[in-house]
C-alpha cells in the first residue's frame, strides 16, 4: 500500500500532526498506523501534506482556454494546473456567442467523459457570462451579453453533460429573479456577479437563492456609505460564499484582510480566474479574440481593463498567509474544504479524512513551493 510515514499532513478536525497516512485505489485507507505501508513515498523534512486544492473559477493557462471549444484545451489546463497543487477544478467559460459558448461546454463534456488520469479533475462547469450586466462587463465582449433565459440555459447544460455547478448572474437584470429561482431549484449555485445591483437586490437575489459572489470587488458594484453594493453586501451577508482572486492585484492586502475578518471561515474562497498567458510568462495573449499584454504578473487588455489573472492557486494560498495574517490551515480551508463545500462535494473531496478521495498538494512550509501533487492516489506532477 502507498502512503506516507511520519509526516506533517492536515487531518480534517485535528489540524497539522505528525502522523502516517496510506491509500489505495483512489481512496484513503487509514491515517495513524504506518505499518501497513509498504510503498513508502519519501518526503522532505520541511514538507506538509495538505488535501488537494480545488479551482472552482479558472478559465485557462499554458496557452489554452476553456473557451476554445477543444478537448485538447480543457486536457492542456487539467495537466498545466497541477504544479499549483490542483487537483480539482471548474472550468470556467465566459461571455461569446451562442456558438463558441456551445462547442465549448461540448468540449467540457466530451473531456469528462474520457475520464482522464492526467492532471487536475474537470469536476464541472463555471458559467460566467453572458448574463451579465453591460455596465460590469469587466474583459467580456459585450455584444454577447443577453438577458437570461431558462430555455437557452438549459440548452447549454445539456451540452455540458448536466455538469454546470455555477452560473454568474446580475440580478437586475430583465429575467434575473426568475432564473436564479430556477437555478436554486436545480441545486445550480447563483453567483451574484458583473452586476450593478443594490444591497436591496442582493439580498432578494439571496431570498431567491442565489449562493455566491463572483470575484468578491471585481466586476460589481462598490461600497459605498449610503449604497453598499455588491462589495458592500457580499461582506455584510453571511450566507454569501465569497470568491477572491488574491493576487494582490486585482484585490488590495486590506480588502482581502476585510473580507476574510468579516465572513464566516467557510465562506471566503480563493479563485485563480487565470487565462490561457498562466504559465507563459510576460508578453502578449488573447482572451476571447481579444490582445491581452502580460507585464510582470498583470494581465490586462489595450485599456488598461483587468483580463483575469495568471495567478497560481498555491500563490493564492502563501499570499494570504504571508500578507493577510492567515494561518496555513485556514488559507489551505479557503482552496480545498470551502469549494468542495460550496460545490456539494465535501464528502468526497476538500479533506483529508479515510475513505475521501486520496488527493494530495503537498508543499514546503517555508516558501510554498509545490512539490509533488496527488489526485486519485496518482502522482500527476512532481517538482
């Protein structure tokens, strides 16, 4: 049996202990006695192991994007995302016409459906856009922006394969109450999202439903002292699960620090949102036929607009410890338990726990590097 003798590992409910864990087929057989283990996997004496991390809001990197509409794209993200500890994610589309939107949720299914052991897990699908507000379209092209519909939405998640686990939606939109009831009935998570609503409209958005908030400051409403907005309530509601891309750029130190000291442990979220330049290094990409110029970790397209992110998710992670004041276990709880929570999938993911998935980042306590990533009981990446 493989598994690990006398290391550090973050137990679900024990926190970081020194202690043996071992796994087969996928799954994690038991955690304490080291016996059983007769195929050792040697670590480094400054190496904690950690539940895999999970990106449920990421569009692309190393060239590919979940737009593209190609199986090579979606294998091209699942492969490139494990040097960050990854093992799950969502793939994340965006705003573009009814066509592109099509073939690439059909692309996303078609992947699936290969059940592939390489790279991160394509866990489902994130929908942002085209339901969004013109106002807050942010890097969206804005002649794809609709209204939405429950027939046209359904179209698309047959496509999928019946895998869209969240849809960003502005509330205040023509249409908006509606679809977020139906989304709720689905069990579909609404994110309040590229919205202009007001406090009043968020909260009707949360009676009705809605889950989340997309990119928590990005893309919606500000906080104001007489209009709080999106930001504002996002804070203020503790039933909102927060998405935040700490990448110091698109989110100040004190707004991350603000967010995380306001909501609830299990409800901030760290997203990468990065695009196909991750990986790439400085220079110039596309998003959505759009230029993207990449300079010294800031993607943004000619205007100057923020154009996602080329964060890594364990980035996401030593940031908020080294800057927000944030514990490894906590800043661990906000890239694994809190989406596999918010996902609905925390009984199999999100912890390390016996019989839960054997999905492993294990990192090195001082400076956050990633050194090897296990998902499935596989190992799909190693420094």
């Amino acid at each position: 049996m493989k598994g690990f003798k006398n290391v550090e590992i973050y137990v679900e409910g024990k926190g970081i202990i020194k202690t043996s864990l071992g796994f087969e087929n996928g799954v994690i057989s038991f955690i304490g006695d080291a016996n059983e283990i007769t195929e050792p996997i040697e670590l480094p004496e400054n190496a904690v192991v950690l539940p895999g991390f999970i990106d449920q809001h990421i569009h692309g990197s190393a060239t590919a994007d979940a737009i593209d509409g190609s199986v090579k794209s979606i294998e091209t993200i699942a492969t490139s995302i494990a040097c960050e500890g990854t093992t799950s994610f969502l793939a994340t589309t965006m705003t573009q016409s009814v066509e592109n939107i099509s073939k690439a949720l059909k692309s996303i299914a078609d992947y699936r459906a290969l059940n592939s052991k390489e790279g991160a897990e394509v866990v489902g699908v994130n929908f942002e856009g085209p339901y969004i507000n013109v106002a807050k379209a942010g890097a969206h092209p804005v002649e794809y922006i609709v209204n939405p519909t429950i027939e046209e939405f359904e179209m698309y998640n047959e496509l999928s394969g019946n895998c869209i686990k969240v849809v960003t939606i502005a509330p205040e939109l023509d249409g908006g109450k509606e679809f977020i009831e139906y989304l709720a009935s689905k069990s579909i998570n609404a994110s309040i999202g590229h919205s202009t609503a007001k406090y009043e409209q968020v909260v009707d958005a949360v009676k009705r439903g809605a889950k989340q908030v997309t990119h928590t400051y990005n893309a919606q409403s500000s906080y104001g002292h007489r209009e709080i907005g999106v930001a504002g309530s996002a804070l203020l509601i503790d039933e909102l699960a927060c998405e935040i891309i700490c990448d110091t750029i698109h989110v100040s130190i004190p707004a991350i620090q603000m967010l995380i000291k306001n909501k609830p442990h299990d409800k901030v979220i760290l997203i990468t949102d990065s695009m196909r330049a991750k990986n790439l290094g400085d220079g110039v990409s596309d998003l959505a036929g759009q230029k993207v110029y990449v300079k010294n970790g800031e993607a943004r397209l000619a205007d100057g607009t923020l154009a996602g992110s080329v964060l890594k998710l364990s980035d996401a992670v030593k940031n908020v410890v080294k800057h927000c004041g944030v514990s490894l276990t906590e800043a661990c709880d906000f890239a694994s338990a809190n989406p596999a929570k918010n996902l609905g999938l925390y009984d199999t993911i999100g912890s390390i726990k016996v019989g839960k998935k054997a999905n492993f980042a294990i990192l090195d306590k001082e400076n956050f590097n990633v050194l090897l990533t296990i998902r499935d009981g596989n190992v799909i990446y190693k420094a």
